[in-house]
C-alpha cells in the first residue's frame, strides 16, 4: 500500500503504539470488562524483548499508524503457535488511520516474516463477535478458521483460532 511503510519498531515509537493499540482496543469494545489486558497492550517494552513488534508509520509525516506483535512458538506472548508456526498478536490500528489498509500491511509484513524464517503456518487469534473487520481483513488475506487453536483466557471472553499455510515452509 503506497504512503505506509512497515518497519521494525524503535524505543521511539514505544510511547505512541501504546496509545493507539489501547485506543484501538476500546474503540473495537474489546478491553469492556478486562482486567488489566490494558496494562498488557500498553507494555510495549515487554512485548519488544519477547518478540519482534512491527510499526507502519506514514511515508510523509512519520506517524506511528499501527504496530504488530510478531511472535515464535515458546516465546512469553505465544498463545497458540506450535512447531513450524509463527503468530501475531496485538494487531492495533490508529482509529484515525483505519480504512488505510495500514493492518493488511501489518499482516502481510508477519506473513514475509515467518515466510523468511521458513515457517509452515501462521495464525492468530481475535475475539468472537467483537472483531468482524479483523476477521473479514484475515479472511481475505487467506487465513481460514482453525477450531484447534479456538481458546477462552477468562470466562466470557471466546478467541477464535485462524491459520494462514504458507508455501515453501
């Protein structure tokens, strides 16, 4: 996508991908009634030293739009990643940014990321009925439900399992 660039996050930009994936998490009513998943997403530092996060930023102004969490099996932040498979977690669009087509950047990047690491698969998990314009963005960029990974990590809160096959891995 022309006037967005995926680059690997910097100190930097800490500051503003945690404001905007908390904001882009309210914004989805995906933090109603968690109890410190906030504090989780804010704590980019940690996600950092576990795996690698992604930032698209605007070609022109340099402004953080969005970040990934790009993770491998055993890792702290893995949740559903086996042998063979990487997985992203965390994928937070700027609400001000959506419509962009800034998080298809961000999962195409994941995608050439584990695809370069010679991964057989990647998958990631969102949130049942709270997330259909990540679902229909997955969707298209062929990842397909994968019951297997379906989890819940508190009552009330159901994450559905989707797994992209990549070639050569």
């Amino acid at each position: 996508m022309t006037g967005v660039r995926v680059r690997p996050a910097e100190p930097a930009d800490f500051p503003a991908v945690a404001r905007l994936t908390v904001a882009a998490y309210e914004a989805d009513g995906q933090l109603k009634g968690e109890h410190g998943y906030g504090e989780v997403l804010a704590d980019v530092p940690t996600r950092a030293a576990s795996g690698a996060v992604l930032v698209a930023v605007d070609e022109v102004t340099g402004a953080v739009l969005g970040s990934v969490t790009f993770v491998l099996p055993g890792t702290p932040f893995a949740e559903l990643s086996g042998p063979g498979e990487a997985e992203f977690r965390m994928l937070a669009v700027d609400p001000g940014a959506q419509g962009r087509g800034v998080g298809a950047a961000l999962v195409e990047a994941c995608v050439e990321r584990a695809a370069g690491l010679g991964c057989k698969a990647l998958v990631i998990c969102f949130r049942a009925g709270l997330a259909d314009t990540a679902y229909r963005l997955y969707s298209r960029l062929g990842f397909v439900s994968a019951p297997e990974k379906d989890w819940s990590p508190m009552a009330g809160v159901d994450l559905l399992g989707l797994r992209l096959e990549l070639t050569g891995g």
